[in-house]
C-alpha cells in the first residue's frame, strides 16, 4: 500500500474516477470522499467509489497522507485554505484542475513547511459528469502534466509515481506555461463548443428536431463538448481569462473575415485561408 | 443492371466512392469516370474504381443513361450546361453537391425537355480527399436528401431507387430549405474547423508540436474537419454565403461576448450561456 488513507475532495467524474482507480490498483488502504451533495455521495458508495464519504473537509484529511482536490478550480482554491488547516504533518496534497498558475501560486503562498503540494492536471475526462459516471480506467494511459512550485518541495517524485501507478503518463510544465499551452488546446475548443451549439440551433438557426435529422458526424463531434459541465468551465475560463481572452478575440476577428470574404466572393482568399489551416492540422 | 452506362462527373472521394458502390452493387453495364487530373484518374482506373476513364466530359456523358457529377459545386454548376450538350434524350441527371438551390434554379433553368435533372445531397464523407481515398461503404447507411425542381419531370422514384440500391436512407426536401439547414448543420462547423486550427496554433498561439503533445480527444475532433479540401469548401461557403454568412456573425458575436464576460468575471453568466448548449445538445 502506498498510502495510508487518501482523500478526495470533490466525488465528481474526475473524483470518483480517481477513487476507483486507487481502489482499483490498491494504492491505499482506506478511501476517503469529500462532496456537497449528499445524494451524489451516496451514489458514490453505492457504486463503492469509495471506503467512505463525508460533507466535511476536516474529517476527510484528517490523519490523511495524500489529499486530492478534485472540485472546480476556484472551489478548490478557495478549499486549500481549509486543507492546509486540518491535514496531518508531512500530507502530500494535489489538485485535477485544468488551470495551474493561480492555484500553484495559491499554495506557494499559504502552504506551510509541514506539507506539500503538487498541482497535476491529468488530461483525460468525458463530456459527462457525476459520481454516477465515474470510471475505473478514466485515466489510464491519458497524459498527467504535473507543474511543482516552491510548495512542491521534495515531494515531485512521490506525486509522479502516484500517477504512474494508476497507469497515466507523466510530464511536467512550468504552470504558466501550463495555462497558455491548455488555453488553445483545451479551453478555448470548449468554449467554441458551447458557441456553434447555440449558433446553429434557436432563433435565426434552425431546431433541434431538424440538425439531428440533417447532420453527420462532423457536426456530433464538433458539439459533443457542449455536454460538459457548465459549473467546471465558468471557473476554468474565469481562472485562465489571461490566456483564453485573446484566443477568443482571435477566432471572433477570423470568423468575421470569413463572412467577409464570403460575401465578397473573393474564392482565392477563402481557399489559402481553408489550405493553411488544413497545413496546420497535418503537421498535428 | 439498373443502367447501361453511369458517367461518373470528378472522380474525387465522393464520385470515386460512387463508382466503386455502383460497380459493387452491379448496378450499371459500364461506368465511366470524368477528372482534370490524369494522375488522380490513374489511381482510380488502377483501383478498379472505374471501368474507364477520360479528361472529356463530351466523351463521359456520351450514350450514358445516368450522369452524376461529383466537382465543386460552382465548378459543376457550370458543368451542366456541357452535360446537356451532349447527353443523350432521356438521361437522368444527378449531383452530390453540399448546396441545392443555386445548383437547381440552373438546372431548372437550361435543361431541356428530353432530359431529368434531380439534385442530391448524400449526407457522407470524410475528412480525406481524391479517389485514392475512395471506400466502397461511403455511402452505406447514411441519409441521401433529394431536392427535385421543375427539371426533375417524373424522374424522382427512379433517382430514389438508385441512391437506395447503393444502401442509403432516402428523404426530400425544398432546394432553399436544405441550404438553410446545411449551412447550421455542417457549413457553419466546417468553417469553425478551419477557423479554430488557425486560431490555436501560429502568431500569439502555440505550435503543433506543443498542441498535440498536450491535447485529448475534445481538440482532435473539433479540428479534424480542418483536413477537409479547401477547393470543396471555398466553393460551398461562396454557393452558401446567404445562408452561412448571418451564421458567422452571430458565432463571432457570441465569442466575444464571452470573452467580454470573462474579463469582467461574470460568472453566473458565464455558466448559464453554457448550460442552455448543453441543454441544446441534450435535446440533439
């Protein structure tokens, strides 16, 4: 066994995953889960996610070796505080969250000497949500891009060999760098999710009923983002506002180019515009 | 046999994959494929796609009793008007292009009386392109929507029957609404596509080294459209435009309205334009 007790703060479908996964391959002895939703909880157990679940973060850290935050980035920058308040000397505590500055400089902040932390965003996860859809092999296989700062102290190789032994890759970024690299590969293709399933159906558009009849597989995975949680992605996009703010700006300015030069009809613009992004794509 | 001779107009994935199905399904005595490119038309001949081939559409549609073409919709827009030139009394006349109206407002424009013109839109195809691509299934199972006008004359159950003999699902509707609905369905996110991969990666962005080192599934099939040929494209959003163009403007507008409320930290609203998308795609 690796660890005494672990807890996870935050049962949802990173959480609970996580949860089974440590169960899964018997990394702790005992299991510990952390939610505000008694009904969620529940269903955490039922499912046997977990040894245990309680609504109270001191009593999930307490006597805890390894604490980890699975909750929407600023919960769980708001909930460090309450970690660093309860958990026992020499706790490794890490978080899931797809943003790292804030929450790595958070931590380098407040962390005492007797505990540390390495913030780690396992890149993995599905459009759906909840302790309900948890999986044992979520993360198996996926890229766990771990970003230590000065609260990491010696604990990097501990946290690399965590996630090593639930079967994930490990890599490891400078948590700027982090944010601007996951802005354009992750934050900002959710956010046009979100924008082209409300573009093409409602007022001006057409209806549900009539893309679904009318649509293929293109217009399914340019969409299947829009199912994620919106609670998760408010936070994620207000945290990494820095980054993904001008991501925005720049494909809004695009897309405006583009009705442009459609309606100019100017055809060689459009194809050398089409071209160079296909180029981009192959280089991938 | 259904046909003596199918003249196969562009012999690109989509007419390439059509040959092969028409071939396979032993629907016509003779198919002959019509291409600019000798190299491309060599690969289709080599491949079996086709049991001959020439660069002469006169030479293609001569004694054909079925005549599909398969270019870029302006391209076979003006195609038309050498088919009806040379095509023999009683052919039926076909297209596979992504936009209906302009291509059948022409039709029903110069076609004479001795000859039925039946617009279709097969709702298949890949990101690959040219018929080294070719794949006898293209079309197995998906939905063909026809768009009949004044040239198709009494032609419509005989053009249903062929699309169906290839395996596909059969629907009809109105030239103008089909435009309207394609440009929400698959025009408007093709165009996302290409606009997204250009966003991400280059000036201000990351590389595509750095992108696909640290992205999932979520970015893999938001841009893979991007692959797409830009030559179909420019052609589509221009045929479109009427359509695809207050689309455009209204994503654009979305996307930085959301970059406007995550500089001022609106969370809630940010969260609620996320949850009426995910509302949206659960009804799709």
């Amino acid at each position: 066994m690796m660890f005494k007790k672990v807890a996870i703060i935050g049962v949802g479908l990173m959480g609970g995953s996580l949860a089974l996964a440590v169960k899964k391959k018997k990394l702790a002895r005992h299991v510990i889960g952390c939610g505000r939703s008694r009904k969620n909880l529940k269903i955490a157990l039922n499912r046997k996610l977990l040894d245990k679940a309680t609504t109270d973060i001191a009593e999930a850290v307490e006597n805890a070796d390894l604490i980890i935050l699975c909750t929407p980035v600023q919960t769980l920058k708001k909930q460090l505080h309450e970690v660093i308040h309860y958990a026992p000397d020499g706790a490794l505590v890490m978080d899931v969250g797809s943003t790292k500055e804030a929450i790595v400089r958070e931590a380098d902040r407040i962390f005492p000497s007797r505990l540390s932390f390495v913030g780690a965003h396992p890149l993995c996860g599905t459009e759906n949500s909840g302790a309900a859809n948890a999986i044992a092999d979520l993360y198996t296989g996926a890229l766990c891009i771990l970003t230590p700062g000065k609260a990491s102290r010696g604990a990097l190789p501990h946290a690399r060999h965590f996630w090593k032994s639930i079967g994930m890759r490990v890599g490891k970024l400078d948590p700027l760098f982090h944010d601007r690299i996951l802005a354009a590969s992750s934050h900002l293709p959710q956010l046009v999710s979100y924008a082209l399933m409300r573009a093409i159906v409602g007022p001006g558009g057409v209806t549900a009923g009539e893309i679904t009849r009318f649509s293929g597989k293109g217009l399914g995975d340019m969409t299947r983002l829009a199912l994620s949680p919106a609670e998760i992605w408010s936070d994620i996009a207000i945290e990494n506002g820095k980054n993904i703010v001008p991501l925005l700006k720049k494909i809004a300015k695009d897309l405006n180019l583009l009705a442009e030069r459609i309606t100019k009809h100017q055809k060689v613009n459009l194809r050398q515009y089409f071209e160079a992004s296909s180029r981009i794509k192959q280089r991938m």
